[in-house]
C-alpha cells in the first residue's frame, strides 16, 4: 500500500465500503490503473477515485432534484387541467 496503488480490497477497507461497491464504481468508469494483458487487473488511487465518487453523489442528487421539479410541475399542470 506504500506506492499509493491500493487493490479494489484494500480501498473498499479504507473506505469503509463493500468490495461489491468498489466493483460497480469501476464498472459506471471510477478512475483505476489498469494493467495486464486483459485490463482486468487493476489499483485503486484513493486520491483520485474519491472525489469521482463525490461527484457522482452530487450528480445524482441534480438528477433526482430535476425529477422532483418535474414531478411537482406535472402535478400542479394535474391540479390546473382538473
């Protein structure tokens, strides 16, 4: 863990999330080192992979705001129209 590379278990542990989260992350293009022939093996530079998932956080709380706003104005349109 010196070199800063952590594997997906190490940073799941100092993250204090499952394994599982880290994977999907990786999967919706968290920030990961990749090498090997494959691509599959991969580290983890906490630096760079948690400010990816803050803003992953940030972006589904304006996507789920956009759908309140369209929720509330759907149901205002209902109220005009009934």
């Amino acid at each position: 863990m010196s070199d800063g590379y952590l594997t997906p278990a190490e940073a799941a542990e100092v993250l204090g999330i499952s394994r599982a989260t880290i994977t999907r992350c990786v999967q919706r293009g968290a920030p990961v080192h990749r090498w090997g022939s494959c691509g599959r093996l991969y580290r983890i530079v906490i630096s760079e992979f948690v400010p990816w998932m803050e803003a992953q956080g940030a972006e589904a709380e304006r996507s789920k705001q956009s759908l309140m706003t369209v929720a509330q104005l759907r149901a205002a349109r209902h109220r005009a129209i009934g």
